[in-house]
C-alpha cells in the first residue's frame, strides 16, 4: 500500500513539473524570435543609411564636375603633362599657352609683341585665346603685317584679354573692358559661348595659375 502511494506521488509531481517545463520553453523561444526580430531592424537601418550615405556621396561627385573645361575642342588638350588642363593650372596663362600645341600662332604672336611677362605676371584675368585654326581664317599677306608691326600687334592681343577672372556664366550675357580699352560683348549659355557674335569658344573654362581661358575660333579685332 505504501508503495502505490509513493508511486501515485511520483506521478503527480510529475504532472506539475511538465507544465512549467513546456511553458518554459516556450518563453524561451519567444525571446529568440524577439531578438531575431532585433537584429534584423538593425541590420536594415544600418543598411539604409549606408544606401543614405552612398547617395551623398554620388551627388557630392557630380557636384565636383561642374567646374570643369568644356567644348568640342578640349578633347584635343593631351591628357597628361604640362599641355594637360592639371599641367596648365600649374603654370601662368603665357606659359601654359606654350604648352597647347593648338595654341602656337597664339603664343609666337605673344612673344613677338613682348607680352609674355605682362600676362604671366597679371592677376585674376581672363584670355580669350584664338587657336592656329583662328589665324590661319586671316589672308597670310594681312597676317605677316601685323606680326611685324608690334603696336597694332599688341592692340589686338590685349583685346583678348580681360582684367578679370570670368566664369562661364559671367559669359552669358556680358560686356567688358579689355586691357585694350576696348570692350567686348559675349553671349550664350550651358556650354555654348559666342563673342562679338563671331568667334565661338571651342574649349573653355580651363584654369591656369593667374587666368581662366577660353579657346576661340576666330581671331577678334577691336573697332579702330
């Protein structure tokens, strides 16, 4: 008899025991699930703002291009050494133009006229600088003339010089005075420039120590 009883007390607690050990379990896993739940708002958050920071980051790049040279021309500019738009920006206008090929006619004329010191050593200025292509348009008779007569050379020259640094959207709409005493009148927009409704700028915006350039593609002459 006292065996039976020790048996049906042994499984009565066990009844008792095996609730709380299901229950148990059970609260177990919903903690799991809870944490599991967690983590993964977590590792989306973290994902999100790394998509935000990945957008910033893409606009502060295209940001940075819109102050470079532009133009059909520019493609011709070698890409490395001193003629590049980074070679250049190093030196001062004069000495930079040395460096284009493009620019020879240009810089022959410069140096004939005695200019190379007065626009290296000029500050914040602008050039409007004619390519080979832009003087050969002028008959080679009417050309030779001026290259040898240095006053009427260094007119037209200083006439594609502004004593200011011009960024493209200055050249919208603009009138200027040249190191001439001889204004100039520019027009356009985005990335098509024209000035004194003849000359077009082929590649512009280039930086160079002291000036801002634009290549143009016709000679200018200030009015006598």
């Amino acid at each position: 008899m006292n065996t039976r009883v020790r048996r049906t007390a042994v499984v009565l607690a066990a009844a008792a025991v095996l609730p709380l050990a299901l229950s148990a379990c059970s609260d177990s896993g919903s903690d799991s699930d809870t944490s599991g739940s967690s983590s993964k708002a977590s590792a989306s958050a973290s994902a999100s703002a790394t998509a935000q920071d990945d957008g910033m980051a893409g606009s502060g790049s295209s940001a940075s291009t819109m102050d470079e040279p532009f133009g059909a021309a520019c493609s011709a500019v070698p890409k490395t050494g001193a003629g590049s738009f980074d070679g250049m920006a190093q030196d001062p206008v004069a000495t930079a133009a040395s460096n284009n090929p493009a620019l020879s006619t240009l810089v022959s004329a410069v140096k004939k006229a005695g200019l190379v010191d007065t626009l290296n050593n000029a500050q914040d200025i602008t050039v409007f600088a004619p390519t080979n292509d832009a003087f050969k348009k002028i008959p080679k008779a009417t050309l030779d003339k001026v290259l040898n007569d240095k006053a009427q050379l260094t007119k037209i020259l200083t006439y594609h010089v502004v004593g200011q640094k011009l960024a493209p959207k200055d050249l919208e709409n603009g009138s200027f005075d040249t190191l001439a005493k001889a204004k100039l009148t520019t027009s356009g927009s985005g990335e098509s420039y024209t000035v004194n409704d003849s000359a077009k700028v082929v590649c512009g915006n280039v930086k160079t120590a002291n000036a801002n350039v634009y290549i143009i593609d016709t000679v200018l002459m200030p009015s006598s």
